[in-house]
C-alpha cells in the first residue's frame, strides 16, 4: 500500500510517502522537508509536488498516517484539515499518530516509559507508557513543569528527543535516554501497524490533540 504521511506538529514539518507491506514492514521513501510558519501555503503543492515526483497521482495513495500532536495548534490544525480533505475525497482510511507514542516507541525498551517533549513556558508535554513486543499502550499524558517532570524521572525511563531536556535531566541527576526527532518518516511504519490493525479514524473523527488549552481558551471571559 501506498502511504502518505504528514508531520506539521512543530516548528519545521514534513511529509513522506512510504511503502506498507502486508507482512508489516513499512518503509518511507521520500521525505519532504516543510519550513515553519508557511506550513498552510506549502502543504498541499508540496503533496502534489512529491507524488508526481515519483510518477503517483492522489488516487494511488491507499492511506494516511498523520502526526496528531501534540504542537502548535496552527500547525497541527493545518496538516489535518489537508488529511482530512484528502482522505474524504478519496475514501481512504486515516492514522493518528502521537509524538509521544512515536518517542516511546523509539526507546526499544520494554515496560513503563515516560515520554516527554518541551511545551514552552516551562513545561512539558508528557505521556507516559507501557511497552510490551512493539506495542505501547497509554497510561496518561499531560502537561508537567520542570520540577514534576523531575520527579516523574527518577521512577520511569525518561526518553526525549529534546537536547536541553536531556541536559538539565541528566545534570539533576536523572538517567534520560536521547532518541531521533520525530517526523513523517518515523510515523509511518507506526501509522501502518495501527491501519493493519483496524486503529483507524474517518475524518469527522481525526482531532488534534494539544494537551494544553489553547490561549482563547485559557483567557476567555466566562459566559454571563
């Protein structure tokens, strides 16, 4: 099957066209990079730009792997509406990937797995795990400050792709164990296990998940 994967959680994006292989292997093939801030403007001809590439029209891709968060809420909220368009049009089914799963998942360990990415203003988006035979099922995530993260980390493995979290961790004494940054690239071969497996969503159902609130959601006045 072909697979088109998409990443715009962050700061830079990307997106991936990759091989699923009935025996379980996936592997992308092509990788885009997609700069920050313009994710909206580049997105869509850089999806077009990539199948014809490689000789594909829209109609060949099989199915969608896209990274669901958590990140930037524009970013996020722009590579899903694309998703989502896409597969409606093509009645094709959709992966929701976290990060945090993606980060878990790199470790290559096996039992409980704190996962944690930097969310600014001091505090990390965190997701803890269970790992067992390529599998990681989800304890809880939320939102942590430096000091509960910490903690946390003297009772998991902490992994992180995050270089200054691995430096202030290690520095308070905390073992943390560095992966890859995540990208469509790395959430394909994860997005393929879960469509094999029937962990799909359709896309009146594919949502963002941004752990945190967004600012007008913070800051609204209550309703009188």
């Amino acid at each position: 099957m072909l697979l088109l994967a998409a990443d715009t959680s962050g700061k830079h994006g990307s997106i991936a066209l990759a091989r699923g292989e009935f025996d379980g292997g996936c592997e992308a093939f092509d990788v885009v990079p997609l700069a920050g801030g313009t994710f909206s403007a580049q997105l869509v001809p850089q999806i077009a730009s990539l199948l014809a590439k490689h000789g594909f029209a829209k109609e060949d891709l099989d199915g969608f792997v896209v990274a669901s968060g958590p990140g930037s809420f524009t970013g996020l909220r722009v590579g899903l509406a694309a998703i989502k368009a896409l597969a409606e049009v093509l009645n094709k089914p959709i992966a929701a990937v976290s990060l945090l799963e993606v980060l878990a998942l790199q470790s290559e360990s096996e039992g409980k797995i704190l996962a944690a990415l930097d969310a600014g203003r001091g505090e990390f988006y965190v997701g803890e795990y269970d790992l067992a035979a390529d599998s990681a099922q989800l304890v809880r995530e939320q939102l942590m400050g430096r000091d509960g993260l910490l903690a946390e980390g003297q009772k998991s493995k902490l992994v992180t792709s995050d270089e200054a979290l691995v430096e202030f961790a290690r520095a308070a004494g905390v073992a943390v164990f560095p992966v890859a940054p995540v990208n469509a690239a790395t959430i394909a071969p994860i997005g393929w296990k879960k469509i094999q497996s029937g962990e799909t969503v359709s896309p009146e159902q594919l949502e963002a998940n941004y752990i945190r609130r967004s600012d007008a959601e913070i800051f609204a006045k209550p309703s009188s």
